[in-house]
C-alpha cells in the first residue's frame, strides 16, 4: 500500500444521536433522531474493519461543540478529501466552515445527499456547499454524481 495513505489519519465527527434540535430550514420529513441515531462502539468496529491498519479518530458531540475550536484542534492542516454526510444546511455549513483552511488545490469534496430537499439549490447541503465556494474563494469542478444524492466535487483553484 501506498506509503502516504498509511501515514494519513481520517477523521469523523458525528453526534451520534441524531440530528437534535433542527433549524425550520432544515425540517425534513426523513431527518429525524430515530431514523439516524446511532452506536459509536459499532461504528467504530466497521470502520476498523474496513480501515485495517489506515489510522483515524472518531470524534462525537454535536459540530456546534466538535467542531467550534476549528481543524488545528485536531492537528489537521490539509485535506485531500472531505466527505460531508450530515444532511440539513446548519450541520454542512458548519463542517465546510471547519475545513476552510484544510482545503487546498486537488481536495475531494464529497456531499452525501447533495439533492435533498427536492433539488433545491438554496436549502440543505446545496445551499451550504454554494456559501462554502463563496466564502473559501474557490473554484470547483463537478467529477461526477452517485446514488440518488450524492455529488463530488474536485477544488481546482484558490483565487486568494
């Protein structure tokens, strides 16, 4: 295996309980803590079984906690990819928020559920990754969509 994969650490934050209090804008009639809380003991055996020896952290608690202190908390200085699964606008936006200054020319920006809310373009993750692109002054090019939401997107240039 690649040398550099192995000495690249994933990251995943989640709550692990569901979505908590939602936002009016981001109501959805499928995002609810039942259908999406969750075991952090179990998600972590999956992942070790898929990840082998790659090393990553799981880190719990709502983004709002996880999240607020920015990347260097976790000594995180670049990404190569960044996969967004966290469905309403509030949480995206806060994790795109997050990884501004990890993203760098080449990154993978994955977005789990891209299309809900019907496609539309100013609500959930859409809205999110617009006010990202914004925000980070960059330049993106769309590699290509999967399943019935989700999209990938490659960072092609930083206009700083």
């Amino acid at each position: 295996m690649n040398p550099k994969i192995l000495s690249t650490k994933f990251y995943g934050f989640d709550s692990f309980a569901g979505f908590g209090d939602l936002k009016d804008d981001d109501k959805h009639p499928f995002y609810t803590d039942e259908n999406f809380a969750t075991n952090m003991p179990t998600v972590q055996r999956r992942v070790q079984r898929v990840a082998g020896s790659i090393k990553f952290k799981m880190v719990p608690g709502f983004f709002s906690d996880s999240l607020k202190n920015g990347a260097e908390q976790y000594s995180i200085k670049k990404s190569r990819i960044i996969f967004i699964d966290s469905d309403t606008y509030s949480s995206a936006n806060e994790a795109l928020t997050f990884c501004i200054p990890t993203i760098q020319e080449g990154t993978f920006v994955i977005l789990d559920d891209y299309y809900s809310y019907r496609g539309h373009e100013q609500k959930g993750v859409a809205r999110a990754f617009s006010e990202f692109i914004s925000q980070s002054n960059i330049k993106v090019r769309r590699v290509f969509t999967y399943g019935m939401g989700g999209a990938v997107y490659v960072i092609s240039e930083i206009t700083k």
